[in-house]
C-alpha cells in the first residue's frame, strides 16, 4: 500500500451538504477501491480538507480521487507521500 495525501476545496453547493452521513460514503468509496482512510482533517484557509489515504497504487488514487471530487463535490489535489525515514533511506 501507497500512502497519498488529499488537499481538498469544496464547492459553494458542497459546503451546504456537509454530514457525517456523506463523510461515511466517502469512507466506503476509498475502501471500495482497496483502500483505508487513515486520517482526515477540516482546515481554515485556502485548503478546507486534508485526507490521508492508503491505497494499493497510482491508478486507485486517480479513481478515487475523481470519484470523491464527484461524491463530494471537493476539488482534490493528490500526491503520494512516504516517511521522512523511508525518504532518507533512498536518498542513502
């Protein structure tokens, strides 16, 4: 599994449809494409969302990144992501 991570910004209708119901279906979503949420946190700013997500490859985070952005109505910015220790470890 593939650690990614998730920079989200709701739409002006998305932000009306905030529940924990639909934070349910995107949990199942992501686990419907082999994968696990790790953790997610609401934000101020410019980002609204941050998701950590675990997922078997590339082409699963493409899908569910685009399924979310559907589901939620949250533009998402994916980008893998490894430890710092697994980072130095390839840089050795």
């Amino acid at each position: 599994m593939a650690t990614y991570i998730m920079f989200g910004r709701y739409s002006q209708d998305a932000i009306g449809k905030i529940s924990a119901e639909r934070t349910q279906k995107a949990t199942a979503l992501i686990e419907q494409n082999g994968g696990k949420l790790r953790e997610g946190y609401a934000l101020l700013g410019e980002t609204d969302l941050v998701i950590i997500v675990d997922l078997p490859d590339t082409e699963r985070a493409m899908k569910s990144s685009v399924a979310l952005s559907k589901l939620l109505g949250v533009s998402f910015a994916t980008m893998p992501a490894i430890s710092v220790s697994e980072f130095d470890r390839i840089l050795a």
